[in-house]
C-alpha cells in the first residue's frame, strides 16, 4: 500500500438532514456516492472506539467539523506553506469538549451512572452539561468564581446543569471534583476520564480523512493537555492500521502566564486573557510531553497580545470567528513559522467558537462601528462614502 490512507475507512459523502428522492439521485448522477445525515462520533468510528452493542449512544450529531483552507495565513507566512483550520467551535455545543463527552456520557449511562461531575474553565461544563441532560443524568460543575465567561456559563445553567463557584483557579476544582469521584457515587467527566481522549482523537480521523493524508504539522492551544494526546492518539492509530505517511510534528502552545509544559514545573497563579487554558497544573502533563518527545515536537509560549493580534487576523481575513483560547494555535505557527520546511502542510486546531465570549470580541475587532446616527438616508449614505 503506498503512503495515502486508504480510502475505504470513510469514503466520501454529502451529509444531508433530510432523504433524498430517487429523481434528485438521478439527476445528480456521478456527482455524489452517498447522501445520509452524519449520525455522529460513535456511529461513524464505531470501530475505532471502546463501544459495544450494549452501549447507549448519547449523541447530539457532534463532528464532522470542517477543516478550512485559511488562504491569507497561507499566504503570509509563504513559501508554499499550505494552512488548515480545524474549526472544532462548530460541534453542538461550540467546542471540541463534545467529542470526549458523547463517549463518555454514553459509557456512564451504559454502567448505570446517576450522577457526572467535572471541574471546568467553561467548555467542559456546557458540554458536560447538555451531554448529560440529554442522558437523563444529573450534572455538578465547579467553576472558578469570575474565570468563566457569562456566555459559557450561560449554557451550562440553560442545559439544567446544578453549578458550584469555588473561591480558586481551575486546578484546585479539579482536585475537588476528582476526590469526590474516589469517595462518593459520582463519575469523573474531566479528561483524567478516559474515555475523554478516544472521543477526541476522532478529529485526528476526519482531518486524514479530508486531507488523505496526514498534516506534516499540528498547531494546538494546550491547557489541560488532552486535546494534543488524543490528536497524537488518533494519527498513531489511523497511520498503524493503515500505513500512511510519518506522523506530524506536534506544536504545542500556551499563554506566556500559563504555560507549566513551557516552564516544566507547576504554574501556581495561572493568568491569560485566553479562560480557556488557564491552567497551571495539567493533569495529561505526562502524555503531552511523550508526545512532543515522540513526535520532535515543542511546547512555547504566546503573549495575550500576539493571541489577541491572530484572534482578530482570523475574523479579519479568513471569516472565522474562534474563542482567543483557539487563536493560539495560529498565533503559535505565525511566531515559529521559520520551523515549518518549505511546502508543508500545517494544521491549525481551532478549538472552541468565537461566541463563547462575546465581552472579548466587542473589546478586541477591526471593526468600524458607527453609533447613533440619525435615521436619515443622507445621513447613511454619507457613511457609505456616496
């Protein structure tokens, strides 16, 4: 077999909510191989996952994210680099926290669990939340009081979850949420759960898929460091049973003032602008460093300010809108772009959608924004320049 994956993994298709007439399917002819509604991670990997028949599938349609040609990044940083963003902000509930929780929501249910409970800056808690609910299990969350944006919390208290703010960051949460797990009647949904981690490498799946290869590199926000395990996970394993190419260098980034793997020691007061890595002492710590080890990889460290500048550089050329926690990613490559060789292929992990904070968006844009103007025509077309 040469070095492209084979194709019969995931062949091709055309995702469509609705059935598709016999006349239509004529008409289209050669053009498509199959139309059907994507049924979600667990169906569409099932093989790949540590399911069984006895498993309830707990789904809300989460992946199949697209992986978007950024053509300015591309650009910019030139010599025939090509640029990939894998806009995981477009699962259900806006961030790549879906892919772990389908799985490990639908294990709960399947030993009988009552009640979840997870510590969170935010993503994990509204994924855990409406995964959960969807379940018919009850949901506790501990969150660090005022490192939670309104828009995620919002989310979490609509999907019915029962929140508890601690006096704290989000590494002492989390040690709350994991003693409870050992001593009372409640599962763990925090990434420490393992299943966690097989959800999420089924990103690493879809971009071989879309690609039918593997990217020469991987550019990922590192908070708790998971996220950067399962991709390593998903690529090692599509590439083993299928012989593809050599596995792609790893980039890991975190904020200058929450970087633990960057410093290798513990980050007492973790600090950015970016909620969403705001964590000093990740509980992957071990398996993110195997992975940059294993695959020549490097950790480094980014600026709220150069995250905010790749932030606004996506709105402003590229129309997508990410959380600032998932422009690191971009930030990241733009800062250490002089390592990428001529002609590689990079991909850029966007991990949650620009509309978990709002309050950052209206405070950092390129926008123009005129207030107040008389409702008047001359008025307006003065503004438009006529």
């Amino acid at each position: 077999m040469d070095a492209h994956i084979d194709r019969r993994v995931m062949p091709r298709t055309i995702f469509s909510p609705v059935p598709i007439s016999n006349s239509l399917r004529q008409h289209l002819g050669n053009r498509i191989t199959s139309i059907r509604q994507w049924r979600g991670l667990i169906e569409e990997y099932h093989k790949w996952l540590p399911v069984s028949e006895k498993t309830p599938i707990i789904t809300l349609g989460e992946g199949a994210t697209p992986l978007i040609p950024a053509d300015h990044i591309s650009e910019i940083i030139g010599r025939d680099i090509k640029v990939y963003l894998k806009f995981d902000g477009l699962n259900p509930t806006g961030s790549f926290k879906d892919r772990g929780m389908t799985i490990a929501i639908s294990k709960a249910k399947e030993r009988g669990a009552k009640t979840v409970i997870c510590a969170s800056t935010g993503n994990t808690s509204a994924s855990a939340a409406a995964y959960a609910r969807r379940a018919g299990i009850k949901v506790f969350i501990l969150i660090p009081d005022g490192y939670v944006s309104q828009a995620k919390l919002a989310q979490a208290l609509v999907y019915g979850a029962e929140v508890i703010t601690i006096k704290g960051n989000f590494d002492k949460a989390l040690d709350i949420v994991q003693a409870a797990a050992k001593t009372y009647p409640v599962t763990l949904v925090n990434s420490l759960n393992p299943y966690r981690l097989q959800g999420q490498k089924t990103a690493a799946f879809e971009v071989i898929d879309v690609l039918e290869k593997l990217p020469d590199f991987l550019c990922i926000p590192v908070g708790n460091a998971g996220n950067i395990s399962a991709y390593w996970m998903g690529f090692s394993e599509y590439r083993k049973a299928y012989h593809g190419q050599k596995l792609p260098h790893m980039m890991g980034f975190q904020a200058s003032l929450s970087a633990p793997l960057v410093f290798e020691s513990t980050v007492e007061k973790p600090s950015t602008l970016a909620t969403a890595i705001q964590i000093g002492r990740p509980v992957n710590r071990d398996k993110a460093v195997k992975v940059k080890q294993d695959s020549r990889g490097i950790f480094a460290m980014i600026t709220d300010a150069e995250i905010i500048q790749a932030y606004k550089l996506l709105g402003n050329t590229e129309g997508v809108f990410c959380e600032p926690a998932s422009a690191i990613s971009v930030a990241g490559l733009l800062k250490h772009r002089y390592e990428v060789p001529n002609g590689s292929t990079v991909v850029c992990v966007l991990t949650g959608n620009g509309l978990k904070d709002p309050d950052c968006a209206i405070q950092n844009n390129c926008a123009i924004f005129h207030k107040k103007l008389d409702p008047d025509i001359k008025e307006i077309v003065n503004v438009l320049g006529f």
